[in-house]
C-alpha cells in the first residue's frame, strides 16, 4: 500500500514535470506564433470565445455576421453591409474594443470599428474576449474586445486556396490567400473581395432597397523570419478599401455614399533568451474616410487620422508558476478634415501584469495601467482575475476591474461643438463565471455588473448648439449562458452551440433600459457531417429594443446551408456549398425603419491545394 | 369608434345650439376632433423614426398624441419640420423623407401627398392659390437652393425659384413672400418673389443667418439673425430700423409679434421689446427656460422643450401679464412648433 503511493506521487510528480515542460513549450510557440500572447496567458479568469476557421469559413464574410450568429453580442445594423455596431452587454459600440494582432484599431475619429468593414476571410483566428480589457487593451474595452489574429506557421507548408461565391442581389465574393513556410521563414498572404447591388426587397413593401450597393477590398500580407535562434522578425499588413452607397430608410430616400480606407502595418521583434521574452513593436495606423451627401457630384467631407505606435513588451517568467510583464506604449496621433482642422494627440501608457498560480489549481493575476495623454487627465486603471479550477469537470472564472474610454477627435475638436473639457469614460466591473467541461458537452455560465461614469453624449446647450459632454451614468448587469456539444458516431458528427443573454442596461438616473439594448438575445447553431456531405442550421432571436420615442419589435432569422466536399484525393481538397440566409423569408428591422434582407441565396466553392 | 364618437358630439352639441340660441337656427357642427386646440409637429428621431402631431384641447383636457397615424394608419415622414395652413387644409413637411401630407386640418384625413420634386424641403407659405416651400436641395453646393410653386388646386410643383443661399422661413404679404436665407453662420438675405410672375425681385440685406420672420399688426416685417434685428417696410422693402444685440441678448431666435410687443428667446431666456423701442431690453421676462421653440397669442406664451431630444419634450404655457405658468403637457420627441387650430 505504502509502496503503491510513493509510486502514484513519483508518477504525478513526474506527470507534473512533463506537463510544465509542455507547458514551456506552448508558451514559446505561442511566443513565436502569436502576436498577442497576453491574450492566452494573462485572461485566466476571463471569457474568452475562440471561433475556429470553420466557423469562420461558413460564415462569409463579414464580421457582424460571424458574430451575430456566434456569440453574445448584439448588432445595430443600418440595413444589411451598412455601418455596423456592435454592443457587448449592453454597452455601446465605442465601449467595444476591436483589437488586430494585439493592436486596438478602433477609430481615432469616432471611436468604434464599423464591423462591416472587417472580412474575417483572411483571419486564422477569431476570440471574443468577455468584460472590461482596457489594462492591456486600451481605450474602449470595457465591454469586451474582439481579437482578429494572423498566425504564422514556421512549418515546411505551401498551401493555396481559392474561393468563389456568387448570391442574391448579384453579390460576388472571391478570396485568394496562400501560404509558404520552412522552419525559419514564412508568409502568407490573402486578397478578398466582395461587390454587391444589395437591392434587396422590402418584404410587405413595393420597395427595395435602393442606393445600398457596396464593394471593398482587403489584403492581409503577414511575413515572418527567424534571424537567429533566439530571435524572430515579423510583419503585419492588413488593408481594407471600401465603397458604399448609404441606404435610406422605409420613410427616408437616400443618395449618399461613404468610401474608406484603413492600412495598418506592424514590424515586430521577438527575442525569447531564457526567462525573459521581449517584443518590441513599430506599428503605423492610418483612416480615412470621404462622405458624398450627393452620390452625384463629387462634393464631400473628410476626416483622416494617421497613427504612429511605439510598444515594448517584456516577458520575465520568474519560475513556472510566476510570470510578469512590462508594456510601454507611445503613440502619436496626426488627424485632419472636413470638420476639425489637424488636431494631434500624443499619449503614453505604462501596464504591469502579473500571473501566478499559486496551486495546480488556482490561477490568478493582477494587471495595473496607467496612461498619460496630451488632451485630457486618464484615470488608473486595475484589473484582478482569476479561475479555481474545482474538479476536473468544474471550473470558476472571476474578474473585477477598472476601464476607460477617451474621448474621440471628433468629441474634442469637431467645429462647431468640440469640447477640449471632457474626461475619459470610466467604468467598473464585476464578472463571475462558471464553466462546466465534459466530453461531449461544455457549458459556461456568466453574471456580470458594469457600472460606467462620465459618459459622454452629445447634447444642446442653451442656445441649441450641440456639444459633447460627461454626462450620463449608467450600469449594465445580466447573465450570458452559453453551451456546446459534440457528438461523434461512426461517420456522423453532430455539433450545437447555444448561447442566451439577459441584458439589464439602464441609465442611473432615469432607471429605463437605453436604446437597442434587448434583454433577451440569443442563437442557436447545428451542425451535421456525415462522410462528404455537411448541412448546417443557425438561428438568432433578437427581443424588442426601445428606441428613441418608440419600440422595435424582436425578430427571429434563420440561416441553412449544405455543403459537399466533391475531391479530397491527394492534396487538392475541392467543395461545395449552398446557404440560404433569412430562409423562412421573414421581414425584420434590427434598426428601425431600415428592413434586413429577404431569404436570400449563396452560392460558395472552395479549392485548396 | 371615432365616427361614433363625432356623432355623439355633433348631436350633443346640437342639442344644446337648438335648445339655446333661438335666434339662429343655423346649427354649427363641429369640423372635425382637432378643431378648437393646438397641433403640436414634431420632427421625431432624425436617426429611426418619423415626426408625428398632437393635439391638445385648448383647456388642456384631450390629449391626443400621433393623430395622423391614428386617423390615416401609416406615418408622416423622417423630421417633420414645420406645418402650414390653408383653409380647411394643413400642408405638413417632412425634410428627410422629401415629403409633403396635406390633410383635413380639423380630421386630419389624408387628402393628398406630394413626394416628388422636393428635395430638404422646410417651410411652406401661401400666396396666390399656390404654396412656396422653402428647399436646401444638397446641404454643400450653393447653387441648389430653392423654392419649389405649388399649384394648390392640382398639388403639383409647377415651377422653382432659385434662391440667394439656404432658404428657411418663409412668409406672405399681399402678393410677395419674403425668405430668410442664411444658416450656420452664413448667408444673410430675405429674398423677396413676387407672387403673381413667380421671380425673384430683390434681395434685401440683413444680418447674418436669419432665424426667424415676424409682421406686425402694420404689416411691416421683422427680421431676426444672429447680428440683429431688422424691420423691413413691405411697401417699399426698404430696411426702416436696426436694432442691434446687447450684452444679454447675444444669440437670439424665435422672433413673435403680440399685441404691439415683439418676444424672442435668448440664452435660456424670453425677452419682450415694444415695436416701438429702439433698443433690445437688458432684463428678461422669463428665465431658466429650454426652449426649442415658442409662440406668443393673445399674451400667452407656448413654450416646447425638446429636453435631451431623446425622451418626450413638453409644451408649457405662461400667462405674460404675470409671466406664470398655466399649465404643462407631456408630448413626443422633439416638438418643433405650435399650430393655433
């Protein structure tokens, strides 16, 4: 008996060593590989949602349909390809970070990211990261953050895909991406594109959706290069060019049009020398949009802001169980336009985050920031999370913390208007999550409470001249449930998700829900494969928003798709699939007045090799 | 249920003429729900929604919101701007949605739309059986501004004055119509069109921006922008007194004219001058007010405040020979004028 558990404790010890030496060697592949490592090893007590490329694949192309259909954000959308906003617990689009290889990209100017303007074809991966982030995100995420990553795969590989899609309402679609490496060097790079009239119906109307026509373009190029053993050169590119016709509403023509452009390009340095890892980042931004009231002649407005950012990473791992990090960023603003001259902004952050693992299971850490920024006072900011790890199966998530969102350019320097007084948004938050795992099913369970201060709205002033100013509080509380299975027989794989969110949202004062925030939301996919053939369902309930003097009723869209892989000999791997999008041909608003599609029809093959 | 309602009425109130006026045997029916109150536009949310109109009893008692949907079931366009009237009609203009309903003023029955040949329309005046609506066309390019004639007997747009920048208010007088243009700090001319050949005659120079045009009980017109404000001699459309700003009054908008006094609105404030005075008063009449707009008759002052423009303005009346006030009703969002129907 004796002898039976010194051999369990040998074994488990040992077991132990082995699963720490794995642990280091994820650690430094995540290093090499991911451009943002804090994603992975600094969020133990907070949800994050990865979307893998199949999910991905099947939901082309754009990032408010991904989202809408996978997770538990919600979307304002001004009919379908048209600005875009996301909220996340109830919080506002500038309240949501959008991150790119570890660099937040919300605008400058407005302070969101239209998620229109992002096609997801050209991303590996896709997290969706739950609750306040602005210690390692920055301004803007305090209702959680999307991260879009590039990975670079240092492997002997060249692949090639193609992928062409043609549907309704004379939509094209075609994404070229390829991808080369070796051990020491590799790129990848993808070009897509997509061009439709979006002249959909107005279902119960005579009319359709006129001056909707849209087209953009987007290339990633993502190089990566081992110049020595220790250290590892990349480059980040990514590129988005878009043209679009504003829709009018059911009441309201239009003839306006908007056409941006985003670049943004990031040349990092990893050095991985023992305990010490150590990033330092060049990173330049730049946005531009033009806006023609009258598509027809070629009178517009403009805004632009160039971006300069400096970021130092340093990774110290004092043993296998404590970890530290240093970030310095430096970032120089340069913007201009229609509406505010060529206001500059300089800031500077200083983060310090730790992580320990007191015990196998037990896992915690503790992140502090704190910013200094030309125009305004930036308040300290905290974060503390953790997760206890109950049973195998049983797992606690917490975080408490401190966000920020700064004003905008065109909050501080918009003429007539700007107003140089404001203060940055703060916001605090509670999260407690449960996550249940077993192997067939997972389950999480999150309760959350927001409370945000300083909110800045735009309002009149006693001469009826609108400014912004730091005037609403309001608190955001509720409960996301999400839960996922697998199911595997023989050649039949069945797989669900299902994700449900009851959202409390309410200016403090007032006590009533703000607008478009629903309380209830939620979406349900299935997916079936049985040896070449694949068919899947989703589904997404919206409830009734209130809106500005009104309510919006909730609607329910369904989505379907079937696809068959036709050749999978040798290296060439060629499908096809079909989707029906809105297939019960339901007439639904998710912004009032402006109708969403009909059932419309795609049509998507793919060729790899 | 509101035929029903009407018939009851019509016969209460016939009962009650016939049984108390012997001396006319004339029985006058009522017009319709709406008459004998005020009509409340609204432009509504600019973003998602549409304008609306109230109606309130002029003892305050009915209330009846969005009173063109309920009679028609469907809605007015995106930001109704103003509403004008015409014998038993009302002209209602919605600016995003390039629209104009005309309806029964007293039941508010539908009787035609014009939604062609209006592109930002704002304010409508009437002269000479045809109806002048003041245009913006593109907000940007200058020459685009104009005025689009209705033929009020077949709603159609029979013809289009270019004007001299933004045309905003519009009034009659006799057979011209006088048109503020200028907005935002620039432009600062009331256009002047002779009504029976439909051009423009001359442009008469005011201060910068005009916001609002008043005549007074001679029939000379008053003009008010952000520099001063302006009496013009309809007659001889010569400028016959500039009154400049004072150091309270140094934004002013929403010029009345009331019984040989003219009201306006400044800095959260309402002041009241004599048309007889030369100078702008230093002290107000009313203080600590919000007015998106207001209205002066018969020495009552009709106050709307748009509040944060997202939740229901409301509508509150002061008596100005005590400057108290009367009473108060909640409205809809962003109530931009007050209709005396």
């Amino acid at each position: 008996m004796r002898h039976n558990i010194f051999i369990l404790l040998l074994f488990s010890t040992g077991f132990c060593n082995l699963a720490q030496a794995q642990l280091d060697a994820i650690q430094k592949l995540d290093e090499v590989v991911l451009s943002d490592t804090k994603l992975v090893q600094y969020t133990t007590g907070i949800k994050v949602e990865k979307l893998k490329d199949s999910i991905i694949n099947k939901n082309p192309v754009s990032l408010t349909g991904l989202l809408a259909f996978n997770s538990n954000l919600y979307f304002k959308e001004n009919g379908f390809g048209m600005v875009s906003s996301p909220s996340f617990r109830g919080t506002n689009a500038s309240q949501t970070a959008v991150i790119w290889n570890g660099i937040n990209i919300n605008s400058q100017l407005n302070g969101q990211t239209d998620f229109n303007t992002i096609n997801t074809t050209n991303f590996d991966a896709i997290d969706i990261r739950s609750g306040g982030g602005s210690v390692q995100y920055g301004s803007g995420a305090i209702g959680g953050s999307i991260h879009l990553n590039n990975n670079l795969e240092f492997t002997s590989h060249f692949d090639t895909q193609l992928r062409l899609a043609y549907g309704s309402f004379d939509t094209r679609m075609t994404n070229i991406s390829s991808s080369y490496g070796n051990s020491k060097f590799t790129v990848n790079a993808g070009i897509a594109y997509i061009d439709s009239d979006n002249d959909y119906k107005y279902l119960g109307t005579d009319s359709v959706n006129e001056n909707g026509a849209f087209n953009n373009v987007n290339f990633n190029l993502n190089l990566g290069y081992f110049i020595s053993e220790k250290d590892v050169l990349k480059l980040y590119h990514q590129s988005y060019n878009g043209e679009r016709e504003f829709s009018g509403t059911l009441v309201a023509p239009s003839n306006s049009k908007y056409e941006d452009e985003n670049y943004r390009t990031m040349l990092e340095w990893t050095r991985i020398s023992g305990a010490f890892s150590s990033k330092l980042k060049a990173v330049h931004l730049n946005e531009r949009f033009k806006y023609f009231e009258n598509k027809a002649n070629n009178l517009f407005s403009f805004g632009k802001v160039n971006t300069w950012l400096f970021n130092h990473n340093l990774n110290y791992r004092v043993s296998n169980t404590l970890q530290f990090r240093s970030i310095l960023e430096f970032s120089r603003f340069d913007g201009g336009g229609s509406s505010f001259g060529d206001p500059r902004r300089n800031a500077f952050s200083a983060t310090m985050l730790m992580n320990h693992k007191p015990t196998t299971r037990f896992e915690y850490n503790l992140n502090l920031r704190r910013d200094v920024t030309s125009d305004f006072e930036n308040p300290f900011l905290f974060s503390v999370d953790g997760a206890y790890r109950v049973s195998n199966t049983y797992a606690i998530q917490f975080n408490a913390s401190k966000n920020f969102r700064i004003p905008t350019f065109n909050d501080l320097y918009w003429q007539p208007g700007g107003n140089l007084d404001l203060n940055p948004e703060q916001s605090y938050q509670l999260d407690l999550g449960h996550t249940l795992d077993f192997k067939a099913f997972n389950f999480k369970l999150n309760t959350y409470y927001i409370a945000t201060e300083d909110l800045i709205q735009w309002r009149p002033d006693n001469s009826g001249d609108w400014m912004p100013i730091n005037v609403a509080k309001s608190q955001s509380y509720g409960a996301e449930i999400e839960a996922f299975s697998k199911i595997k027989l023989k050649l039949n794989h069945l797989s669900f998700s299902g994700r449900y969110s009851y959202t409390v949202s309410e200016n403090i004062e007032t006590k009533k829900q703000l607008i478009y925030v629903p309380f209830h939301k939620g979406n349900v996919s299935i997916a079936y494969n049985h040896a070449v053939f694949s068919m899947f369902y989703q589904h997404q309930f919206n409830g009734e928003v209130l809106i500005i003097g009104d309510r919006l009723s909730g609607y329910n869209v369904g989505n379907i798709g079937f696809g068959c892989l036709i050749n999978k000999n040798g290296k060439v791997h060629y499908d096809i699939n079909l989707r029906v999008n809105n297939f019960r041909d339901r007439e639904y608003q998710n912004v009032a007045l402006r109708p969403m599609p009909n059932r419309n029809y795609q049509i998507i093959t793919t060729i790899k090799f | 249920m509101k035929l029903n309602k009407l018939l009851l009425l019509t016969f209460s109130i016939g009962l009650f003429f016939t049984s108390c006026t012997n001396d006319d045997d004339t029985p006058v029916l009522p017009r319709g729900d709406y008459e004998n109150g005020l009509l409340i536009s609204h432009e509504g949310s600019f973003t998602d929604g549409v304008g609306t109109v109230s109606f309130i009893s002029d003892d305050f008692t009915t209330v009846e919101h969005n009173i063109f949907s309920n009679v028609n079931g469907r809605t007015l366009g995106t930001v109704v701007q103003s509403m004008v009237f015409n014998g038993d009609l009302a002209y209602i203009i919605s600016n995003v949605s390039n629209r104009i309903d005309i309806v029964n003023r007293y039941t508010f029955e539908s009787v035609a739309t014009i939604d062609t040949g209006l592109s930002n329309p704002r304010y409508m005046a009437v002269s000479n059986g045809k109806g002048y609506v003041t245009n913006w066309g593109d907000f940007t390019p200058a020459d685009d501004d104009y005025l689009a004639v209705i033929d009020l007997t077949t709603n159609t747009i029979i013809d289009t004055i270019s004007t001299s920048y933004l045309p905003e208010e519009i009034i009659a007088q006799g057979d011209q119509i006088f048109v503020a243009t200028g907005v935002f700090g620039l432009g600062n001319s009331v256009d002047v069109i002779n009504t029976i050949t439909d051009t423009l005659e001359e442009s008469i120079t005011v201060g910068n921006s005009p916001n609002s045009l008043q005549l007074d009980a001679d029939g000379d017109l008053w003009v008010l922008s952000s520099e001063n404000l302006i009496e013009i001699n309809t007659t001889t459309n010569e400028v016959i007194k500039t009154v400049e700003l004072n150091n309270s009054i140094t934004a002013p908008s929403k010029l009345n004219f009331d019984s040989g006094n003219l009201y306006l609105f400044s800095g959260g404030a309402v002041y009241k001058m004599e048309a007889t005075a030369t100078t702008l008063p230093e002290t107000a009449e009313i203080e600590g007010v919000s007015f998106y707009d207001m209205s002066v008759r018969n020495g009552v002052l009709y106050g709307l405040d748009a509040k944060d423009f997202q939740s229901a303005g409301t509508l509150t009346t002061y008596d100005l020979s005590t400057n108290t006030e009367i009473n108060t009703a909640t409205l809809r969002i962003i109530p931009g004028e007050v209709y005396f129907n």
